[in-house]
C-alpha cells in the first residue's frame, strides 16, 4: 500500500481546479478511483459535465447559487457542511483511491465551514488516499498540515481587458 498524501492549490492566479484535474486525468489512467467534492460552486461548468461521461470519476457538487458578491444565505452553509459529512463517509469507505476538496477554502473563507472542521476531515484521511484542497485563501493550519503546497500567482490575465469566462476554456 503507497502512502497518500495531502496536496493544497492555493492563489490568486488561475489554475486550481485545472491543476487538480490533471491529477484526476492521471489517477484515471492508473485506474484509480477518484470521488471529487466542489464546494460553493453549483453550475456544471464544462469540465464538470466531462468528467461525469468518465468511468472511476464521481463529481458532486456543494454549492447554492452564487453568493459570492453578498452574504452567504443558509442554503449555502447547509450545502458545504452536506458536502463536508459526505467526504467524511467516502474516507471512511476508502472506496477512493484520489480524493479532491475542490474550493473547500473559499467555503472556509466565506465562513460556510470552520479551519477546525477540515482539518479534522484531514486528520480523518486514510492513510492511502490522496487528498486535494484547492481554493484561494487557504489557511495557514492547512498549509501547514499538507505534503506538498502549490501557490497560483497571477501575473497576467485577459479579464482585466474586459474578456469574460469563455465556455470550453474558462468556464
């Protein structure tokens, strides 16, 4: 059994959940299982309606709408703590061989969810599952917990040109 560890995509820079997706890509080509939680987010981007045409992948996503220009509504905390007990069970199954927490931060930094809490979901990690948090805004106590952290710095990009997300490319 090959130890898993705990990775962390961070920054303001774009690249994220594209990072973590490549490692989906790679686990699948090793016939790994991987179960991928999104948190905050509830639309299907195209990356998501992808993946779910995949064998070995599960996505489930737990957001409520978009709140992130306002207050967080109930809905919202009820959707990331849903998400959070469901990560919990798919670490006790060990049923997935590569688990990402995609977002999971922005859900900590909108205060939908404590540090305390997924630090307890990482302390909860089997030890041969490989987990993946991705988020802006990362709490120190979670870098500090991780393998291995990788910050996304922006140093250049066409939104501040006025080009929106673009379907198949940003979005």
């Amino acid at each position: 059994m090959e130890k898993g560890y705990i990775h962390v995509y961070t920054g303001n820079g774009k690249g994220k959940t594209t990072a973590a997706l490549g490692l989906t890509l790679r686990a699948l080509g090793a016939e790994k299982e991987v179960f991928i939680a999104q948190f905050v987010k509830s639309m299907e981007y195209s990356e998501i309606k992808a993946l779910k045409n995949l064998d070995h992948v599960h996505v489930s996503l737990y957001g409520h709408g978009c709140f992130v220009t306002k207050e967080p509504a109930k809905e919202d905390i009820l959707a990331a703590r849903e998400g959070l007990e469901k990560v919990r069970d798919i670490l006790k199954s060990q049923k997935y061989d590569l688990v990402i927490l995609d977002e999971i931060t922005i859900a900590i930094f909108f205060k939908l969810l404590s540090t305390q809490d997924v630090l307890s979901l990482l302390d909860d990690k089997p030890d041969a599952t490989e987990l993946v948090v991705t988020g802006r805004y990362c709490p120190e106590e979670i870098i500090a917990k991780a393998d291995l952290v990788t910050e996304m710095k922006e140093i250049k990009h066409y939104y501040t040109q006025g080009v929106l997300s673009r379907k198949g490319i940003d979005k």
